[in-house]
C-alpha cells in the first residue's frame, strides 16, 4: 500500500530524530533541575518545532529540485 504513494519514511528523519531529543531533554530538565513541568514542555515542544520545521524544508526542497 505505502509502496504506490510518495511517503517516505526518511523524510521524516528530523521529526523521529528531535522528537527523541525532545523527550530526553524534557525528562532531564524535569529531574535534574528545578524547572517546572510546563517550561520543560515547551521546551520540547519548540524542539519539536525544529523537527517539523527541518521537515518541511526537506519537502521544500525536493519539490524544487
């Protein structure tokens, strides 16, 4: 099925790759520092946005070329 489409999933790399990163860093910033729970969650969610946003320029990208 995935095979007549497009999707790929190493385009995804940057999502799956700063998602980990995210989880990582959110768990040490709550259980290492005294940040609260919600700075530690928008931290991962801006690394998030970094993922998405690395995404959408390799779309970007490959849609030009």
């Amino acid at each position: 099925m995935a095979r007549d489409g497009d999707w790929n999933v190493a385009r995804l790399s940057p999502m799956i790759l700063t998602a980990i990163v995210a989880i990582v860093l959110g768990g040490i910033l709550v259980g290492l520092t005294d940040i609260s729970t919600g700075a530690a969650i928008a931290v991962a969610i801006a690394f998030l946005l970094i993922g998405l946003l690395g995404v959408w320029m390799l779309d970007r990208r490959r849609g030009i070329a």
